[in-house]
C-alpha cells in the first residue's frame, strides 16, 4: 500500500488560504441566498452551485494536503508499473482450492518484493516474471521461492534469500521497465541470479506493452488516468478500499476450474506459423535487452521455461482448449498457444546459456492436481516446482557457486 504523505511546510499554508476562500465564498453565497427574493427553481439551483463549488474546493485542499501533485518521490513510477507496496491481503481461496473458508496470506513489502528476505542487501537470487511467479493466490511461505530458498539453506548449511519480484500480468515489456524504473531504486538490491519464470505472457502474441505492463502503454486517456492513479489521495484511498472489498473474489479473474477446460481442437489455426515466428523474434530481442541489463547488474541469468495445460496427450494424439487467446480480433487455440511458448522456451534455452543457465520446466513432472487453472499452480504445485529447481540448479553447478 502506497503511503499517503503528508504536506511539507510550504504547502499547509496555501491549503488553509484555499480553505478560508472556500469558506468565505460559501457565506457571502448563503447571504446573498437568504437576502435576494428568488423564484424556488432559481434558489434551487444557486443552492446547488454553492455546495457545487465548496465541494471542488474541498477536493482540492484534501488533495494538495494528502496528494503528491508537488512530490518529486522517485517511487511513483512504480506505480505505472503496477507495483503494489507495503500491503497485506488475505484471499479467500476456497474455491480454487475446493476447501471452503481457505485463505490465502500475500504481502508485499516497502519495496514492492514478496518473501521473507527483510534486507534487500541479503537477496542473493530474485526471481522475475509474471503471475505465476508472483502467485499471488499462494499463501506467504508456500511459493515456489521459498521452497526453492529452504531447500539451498538446508544445502548450504547458511541462510539462503530468495525474493519475489514477480508481477500480475508483466511480459518481457514490464520486466524491461522494471530494471530501470523500479530495482534501482531498491537500496542495496545487488542480486547474484535472476531467475526468470518468463515466457507465458508473451507467447499470446505480444507486440507491445499493455496496461498490465506499464499504465502508460494506452494513448493520452490513459496516461492521464495513470498522472491521477500516481498522485491523487482520494485515488489511492478509493482503490484501497476496493482492495480490501473485493480481495476475496478476486480469484475469479484468474482461472477456472478444470471441469470447463474442453480439449476439443486437433490442429492449430490455419496462418498461425508466421505470427508465431514474428512473435518470437521480437520476443529474442526483448530478451537480449533484459540480458544485457543483467550483465550491467553484474549477475548471472536463469531462464526457466513454463509449463501449461492448455494442451492434452493422449498417446499420439494431441488436442488444444479452443479459446486460449485473442489477437487482433481472432480467437487461438491451446496447440497454437503451445507451439508458441516451445518457441519462446527455444529462444531463452539458446541465448540464457550463453551467459547463464536455462532449467526446462515446461516438461517437469507436473500434472493437473498441481494447478488451478492451465497456468497457475497450487501449493502443492509450487512445493513441486521449487523442489524441480532446486535440482536443477544442483545438476548444472549453481549450487555449488553460491558455496
């Protein structure tokens, strides 16, 4: 939760000048009301032109009081980055977990990163990605981070942090924007490894950032929603509130039970091949650019490829979920979204090993009762993966260098 910040010393004076105006103004519009004869229909209406205007100008001190119109705080940005801070939520999970009453702990620290680290300066890997690294319907102390992190404690006989910098529906665009409007500004954040748990939102085809990304990916409309959104008290305050009254359905934007998910589609959609080849190009350039800002950190990148269940097997046969995204007014199916993300995990696979290490996870020993949708995991499928990765690490000598 962004905290309100209160006025410096120079703005309290110009908010109470406001608010002596506001007041003056309302009185001589009351005397003049009660002293000039009217018809009802115009004392009506100047009535309501008067508590009109006091109303605007009460907005206005409560914002140049409580807002940040006048802040130069640098973690603004963040916020167009959808980066929730200081914030405890608790979810009610009972229906993706089919146990009714079941809550889900997520927090948040003062620098926007999940996990039990406290000092930035102790994290030794941070972890990258979209919702599903985020997990946000995975209680604290159950995401796959902090298991991978209890697992290479125990290894390595010393304490072993592990963070979560993981964001609801950031692609390659948002992880871009990350590195240089929001991990600078961690003090002491000099992680050894980012791992990166990429891939599955961009293999929609993805051209450019969405809202999702960064709140100034639209046109002018949105850019000013974003200004109010970064700025405005009553802004801030309302979505707050909406957090809190809504946070226990919120699971619903996430997934569907696994009853829904029909496999009826044997071939991918005719013309998907060249999308998915441009996609993919464009998805190796975006990674080249988060590459090279890894480099600048000074640490080493690990890649990971995703597992999904928006396809079947069944022997020789595969079969995809029918609607799994749109793209320009056009509905893809699981086989082509499949034959995309193997695409993307293909590109990570070649350029993350150059520098770094790439773990295949898309083919891990996973099966549906680890998730609650086609991508998101349960805890036990997060139990499962950091346990998958930590092996992985073991075998390809990571392990060894954070001895």
């Amino acid at each position: 939760m962004n905290r309100l910040t209160r006025p410096s010393s120079r703005e309290t004076p110009t908010g109470s000048t406001w608010l002596s105006g506001g007041s003056i103004l309302v009185a001589r519009c009351y005397a003049l009301l009660t002293t000039t004869p009217m018809s009802s229909t115009r004392q009506f209406l100047f009535a309501l032109i008067t508590i009109c205007l006091s109303g605007t100008v009460g907005v206005v001190v409560l914002e140049v009081v409580f807002g940040s119109w006048f802040s130069t705080d640098p973690w603004r940005r963040t916020d167009r980055l959808n980066i929730m801070r200081d914030r405890r939520i608790e979810y009610d999970v009972g229906a993706l977990r089919r146990n009714p009453g079941e809550k889900a702990v997520y927090t948040r620290d003062r620098y926007g990163l999940r996990g039990s680290c406290g000092n930035p300066e102790e994290i030794e890997i941070l972890a990258v990605g979209g919702s599903t690294t985020d997990q946000r319907y995975t209680s604290d102390g159950q995401t796959f981070q902090d298991v991978l992190a209890s697992l290479l404690s125990t290894e390595l006989h010393r304490r072993v942090c592990v963070s979560n910098a993981g964001v609801d529906g950031h692609s390659t665009f948002g992880h871009i924007a990350a590195f240089h409007d929001w991990f600078p500004l961690i003090p002491g954040l000099h992680p050894r490894f980012f791992l990166f748990y990429i891939g599955v939102n961009d293999a929609g085809f993805r051209f450019g950032p969405t809202r999702y990304d960064s709140r100034n990916a639209a046109g002018l409309a949105e850019r000013i929603r974003a200004s109010i959104s970064e700025r405005s008290a009553l802004y801030r305050l309302a979505r707050i509130v909406r957090s809190r009254i809504m946070g226990s359905a919120a699971y619903a934007t996430h997934g569907t039970s696994p009853e829904t998910w029909m496999y009826v589609d044997s071939m991918p959609t005719p013309g998907v091949g060249p999308l998915i080849a441009q996609n993919t190009a464009a998805f190796g350039s975006r990674l080249d650019e988060i590459l090279t800002l890894v480099r600048r950190a000074h640490a080493t990148p690990i890649c990971v490829s995703q597992p999904h269940l928006f396809v079947r097997e069944n022997g020789r046969s595969r079969t995809g979920i029918r609607s799994v995204f749109v793209f320009e007014g056009k509905t893809y199916n699981g086989l082509d979204y499949d034959q995309s993300i193997r695409a993307i995990d293909s590109v990570m696979q070649n350029k993350c090993t150059r520098d770094g290490f790439f773990i295949d996870a898309a083919d891990g020993p996973f099966d549906r009762n680890d998730f609650y949708d086609p991508v998101h995991m349960t805890p036990a499928g997060a139990a499962k993966l950091g346990g998958y990765l930590f092996e992985g690490m073991r075998e390809q000598g990571v392990v060894s260098l954070l001895r």
